[in-house]
C-alpha cells in the first residue's frame, strides 16, 4: 500500500512517515504543493495524504490540478484550520476525506485503509439526472443549457443527491455527508436547503423532480 504524503511541518511529516510505515505502507513525502502535485502526478498511489496550508502550491490547488487532469486517487486532506467552509471546500473539489489536526493516528489509518479498500473508480466528468447537469470540477450547473448559480451549500447538496439518482436519502444522512459534522443545529436545517433547490432548480422550469418522500427523506429524479 503506497501512500504519499505532503505536509510542508517536517517534524511532524516524519512523525506521520514513520508511523505508516510501522502500520505497513510505504511512504512518500513531500514538502511543498508543487512537489506533491508532480509526485502525484508522475507516480501511482494508493492514496494521497494532503495538507491545506502548503508553501508553493495552496493544498485546495493540488487537489484541483489532479481532479482536472483526472487523476481520480483517493485523497483525504489533513489540516490545522477547522471550519465549515473548509470542508465544504474540500469535497466540492473531490476531496475523499478531511480529518483536522490534531488529530487520532488509528483514526487516520483507519480512514486510510477505508479509501483504499474503497479504490479509485473511475468519476463522471459532468453528472447528469434528466435534463440537470452538475459539473463538479467548474462548480456549474445547468438545466437545459441555461446557466443555475448555486451557493457553496446548495451545491454541495445537489451533488450529493445527483449521485444518487432516484434514491431516497434522509435528513440524517444529509446533515453527514454535506453538513460540517460539528454542525450542531436541527435537521430542519436539510429541509430549508431543499427548498431553496427547489426554488432554483425546478420552479423556473415548471417541474418537480426534486420529491418530499414523507416519512423518509428527498428523492431527486429525471424530469
């Protein structure tokens, strides 16, 4: 198992470097963005750990630059800053994981074994439902060809559900897979933001795909 670390705090790189491979993978380090965007680029990995706060290159870049080359490797970001627009940050650019310094190293192995076991599937450059296409990599949405400007959170929710076509999916599950997990509010929260999709995504074009399955949660589906 060949990981590859960037992490620009050189004692604390080691310190990490040390216990993976102690946990039995193999360890690539760089220090700076640029040396971690050609290492990954250039090598096969079976998963990318990557800091935020890089000399050379901004951790969200890297991420960025092999989204767009596609260079699909599963990559969990590690960082010292914890706040929702981080996060939100992160998976919007195809983040796989983010965990917050300091953090648990069982906890980091653990996540890391997950996305490898997991693998690197092949991604969809522009997802599709019906006539509603999302473009995660240019942050773009489009219904029929005519442009839907989305905030951060709507955007998140909406890729979220566009990848589960015709499914239902809770409040619960929602809130866990686009809400900052230190989120402390309601699940409310979930059904105000379907709304405000609603209002974008379907009242201007006369339709109804995004559902209130009563009881269970939403259901997008084709129009």
């Amino acid at each position: 198992m060949r990981v590859l670390l960037v992490e620009d705090e050189v004692l604390l790189a080691e310190t990490i470097r040390q216990g993976l491979k102690a946990a039995g993978f193999v360890v690539d380090v760089a220090h700076d963005g640029v040396d971690g965007l050609w290492a990954a680029t250039e090598n096969l990995y079976d998963v990318v750990v990557l800091d935020v706060m890089l000399p050379g290159m901004h951790g969200y870049a890297v991420l960025q630059q092999l989204r767009e080359r596609r260079n699909w490797v599963p990559v969990i970001m590690l960082t010292a800053k914890d706040g929702e627009f981080d996060q939100t940050d992160a998976f919007d650019l195809g983040a796989d994981d983010y965990l917050t310094k300091p953090f648990s190293f069982p906890v980091l192995i653990a996540r890391l074994r997950a996305l490898i076991r997991r693998g690197a599937p092949e991604r969809p450059v522009v997802l599709t439902v019906g006539s509603l296409s999302l473009d995660p990599a240019n942050r773009q949405v489009t219904r029929d060809g005519q442009a839907i400007i989305l905030t951060a959170r709507e955007f998140g929710l909406l890729d979220y559900l566009m990848r589960r076509p015709d499914q239902v999916v809770s409040k619960a599950q929602i809130l866990d897979n686009v809400w900052d997990p230190d989120f402390r509010g309601g699940d409310n929260v979930v059904e105000v933001y379907v709304g405000y999709l609603r209002r974008k995504i379907d009242e201007p074009f006369g339709l109804n795909t995004l559902g209130t399955v009563r009881g269970m949660g939403y259901r997008l589906s084709p129009d």
